[in-house]
C-alpha cells in the first residue's frame, strides 16, 4: 500500500469502528495495482455526510449536494463520497441530483470503466465485482454494464475512456469500442470546458499521439472543436511520434501550428476550446512567427544569411524572444529536421536586446539628447535602434545609440530636403 494510502487508513478504520463501511475507491486504487504512482486518495463510505462531519469534526463539506466531505486527518485532506446511484442523467451529461445508498456494489456500479470500479478494504481485500483486476492483466477499457447505455448516459465517459486508453496504452474492449463508434455524436451536448479539461489531459499526458489518433478513429474528434484541426493534415505536416518529447506546455502550440489551418480557423479553434487567454496568446504568436519565417525561407535562398538574420531578427522583436525559442523547440517534429533551426537559436541566444526596456537609452533621454520633442516619431526611432542592436550591427552603449539617431535624423532631414 502506497504511503499517501497508508496514512488515510485510519479515517477508514474509524469509519468502520462506527459500525460504516468505508473503502478506498477510483484512480488511487487502479494505479496502485498498476505500480504506479497515486496523486490523491478517494474514500468511499456508507455514512451519510452528516454522519462523516459528526466523527470528523475537522472537515470541510466541499460537495455536500453529491456526498462529499473534505476529511482533514493528521494534516492530509482526504475526499470522503458517501456510496450514492445517478439515476436521472439529462441531456446525455452527468446528474445534478444523486441518491444515497448503503451498499458499495450500487456505488461502483455508476463507475465509468471497470478499472475504475474497484474498491480496496482496510484490510487489504480487493473488492472487485466487475472484474476490473482482469482488465488491468489484459490492458483491456472496458465500461462497467451496458457500454452502450453507460456512454448514452454520461457522453463525456467517452473522453474519459480514450484518455485512459492512450496513456496506459491498452486496447478497447470489442463492445466498449463499438459503443463509442455509435455513440461519439452525444459529445456535443457536454460543455466544452469539461472537453477541454480532458484533451488537455491527453494533449499533456504521456502518449499524446496516441490520443489523438484514437480521437480520430472513434470519430470522437469532430465533436470536440469548431472548425478542428484535420487529422490527416497533422499527421502529414509532422513527425507524430516526436509530440510527446515536447514540454507539455509546447504540445497545443505544435499541434495547432502543423494543422494546416489558417490563422483565423486556429484562433477559431481555441475559441470554441475556451482555451484561457494567456494560452491562447502564446499559441498565436508562435503561429505567426512560423507563417513569417516560413515565407522568408521560401523567398530567400539561403546564402543570404544576412538576409534571414534581418527576418529571424524582426520576428523575434515582433513576436518576443520566448515565441521564437517556442518555435525553435517544435521544429523537431518537421519530417526534415531542419539545420537551420541551430543557426536561429544561435542567433537569437547572441541578441542583446530583444525588447525596449533592454536598450540602454529610453524615449525620453533620447528626445533631450537629439534636442527634439517628445512625439511619435521616438517610437519608430526606438524599434529601429533595438533592430540595430539586436542584429549586433551597433552596441548597447547610451552615446552610441544617440550618436546613431542622431545620424538617421540628419539623413531623414536631408531626405526631405530633396
Ligand atoms: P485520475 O484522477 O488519475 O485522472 P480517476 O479515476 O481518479 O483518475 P477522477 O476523475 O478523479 O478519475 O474520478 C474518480 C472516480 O470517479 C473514477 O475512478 C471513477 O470511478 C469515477 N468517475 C469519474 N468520472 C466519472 C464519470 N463521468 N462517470 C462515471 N464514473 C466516473
Ligand atoms: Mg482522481
């Protein structure tokens, strides 16, 4: 038994001292048995919440209208469920209302999958009514029940089982996968942040293609973004198998950038995914960033290498110094690993400044030092001398920077003049 379980055996023991069956239950008891790691623990409990708070008076009620106490024991937080059935489930999502029951078998019966719907005594016994311990020996996504009804009664069960499915690589049994493939239309009717909660799961888990492609293939992917990015056109444009080496926070941004989609049915896309805005910020730019600099390496050749340095040197002022290394990082899934990718890093790791406030000169000293007025003029004259600097072709030194705008005001002047 992990330790995180070991320490909340007494809530059980308790509970059962007072005459309540009480058990471990859901994820912490699958990855146990699979050796992996747990990240939080679930009891489950024939007490009612009442009868929970009253024997831990040091508890939160965090769900009280679904039978859930938040337990505080020798300073741990432990979720104790009262053993409760979903009977009414509308509009194809899960119930508002629950019922309390008194027998464990009801309470794992709602369970989604059968690795699920496991329970583990105090004692150490497996609980284990819908054989899930034989699914987790055959690697083996089965729903508990009817697939067919249990996917019609919570479609978001569907997300669900694919996630599990990619991330401890198992295959689908033959009726839980024929119930998804008649069933993946009812994911409409659930709420997209609930989606998103899940594909983000998948997108950052472990075998984030792996995901994907059973998305796909169950058809469940049409249903999760408005206009969603092909499969086929992902699949085309990068090395699939490479997705999983990327920092999680990379994974959307690679996934959006090699869709194939326009900037705008991207944009489209996080809209309708409610991607939060910093994400969607940081995706954009790298999308951008890659059209640009894609467009450059078409038009140039490549032996005016000053020529892309001006372009990778724009983009990086354009779009920020983390967009591009952002970029740089998910060029390993194009088919042909690019050696330029090397160049551009080097590049951008030799810039001085990248953003304003790096130069050593500001508006307001450069205005008094060239004798002007303060207008907008300085703005142009800034991103120019950060372009100079950030190029290496001047140094960040205050008098050389205004030695400089002093230069290209004489010559603008002299331009007019003409
Ligand atoms: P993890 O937290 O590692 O993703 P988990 O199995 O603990 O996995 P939770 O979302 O924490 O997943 O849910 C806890 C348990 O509640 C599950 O193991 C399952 O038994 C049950 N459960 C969760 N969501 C559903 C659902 N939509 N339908 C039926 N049972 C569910
Ligand atoms: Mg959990």
């Amino acid at each position: 038994m992990p330790e995180m379980m070991a320490g909340a055996l007494p809530v059980l023991e308790k509970l059962n001292s007072q005459g309540f069956e009480a058990v471990f239950v859901g994820g912490c008891v699958r990855d146990t048995i699979m050796g992996l790691h747990i990240h939080d623990v679930d009891i489950a409990t024939a007490a009612l919440p009442e009868q929970v708070m009253e024997i831990f008076p040091d508890s939160i009620p965090t769900g009280l209208q679904h039978g859930t106490i938040t337990v505080r024991f020798q300073n741990e937080l432990y979720e104790v469920t009262t053993f409760r059935t979903e009977s009414e489930y509308e509009q194809h999502r899960r119930p508002a209302g629950v019922r309390f029951i008194a027998s464990l078998e009801g309470d794992l019966l709602r369970r989604d999958l059968t690795i699920n719907a496991m329970a583990l005594m105090a004692d150490g016994k497996l609980y284990d009514p819908f054989k899930g311990l034989l699914d987790i020996e055959r690697r083996l996504i089965r729903c508990v029940g009817d697939a067919d009804a249990r996917f019609q009664e919570d479609a978001l069960r569907m997300l669900r089982a694919v996630r599990f499915a990619a991330k401890f690589s198992y295959s689908f049994a033959y009726r839980t996968w024929r119930a998804l493939r008649s069933h993946h239309h009812l994911l409409r009717h659930i709420a997209m942040e609930r989606v998103m909660a899940e594909l983000d799961q998948m997108i950052e888990g472990p075998r984030p293609a792996a995901a994907m492609k059973l998305l796909g293939a169950s058809g469940l992917l049409q249903h999760t973004a408005k206009p969603l990015p092909a499969l086929t056109d992902i699949q085309k444009n990068m090395r699939w198998d490479k997705l999983a080496e990327l920092k999680p926070s990379l994974r959307w941004a690679a996934l959006l950038a090699y869709s194939g989609a326009t900037v705008g049915q991207t944009e489209t896309t996080m809209e309708s995914l409610r991607f939060p805005g910093r994400l969607k910020a940081s995706v954009m730019a790298v999308i951008r960033l890659q059209l640009q600099m894609k467009h450059a390496l078409a038009a140039r050749s490549y032996s005016e290498e000053n020529q892309l340095r001006r372009e990778w040197t724009i983009c990086v002022l354009e779009y920020g110094a983390e967009a591009a290394a952002d970029w740089l990082e998910i060029l390993i899934l194009e088919e042909s690993y690019p050696d330029f990718a090397m160049t551009f890093k080097q590049w951008l790791e030799e810039m001085p400044a990248t953003v304003l406030k790096q130069l050593k000169i500001d508006g307001h000293a450069l205005a008094q030092g060239v004798k002007r007025q303060p207008g907008s003029w300085m703005g142009s004259a800034m991103k120019r001398l950060l372009l100079a600097v950030a190029m290496q072709q001047l140094p960040n030194e205050p008098h050389r920077l205004l030695e400089q705008a002093k230069l290209w005001i004489a010559e603008d002047m002299t331009n007019d003049d003409e």
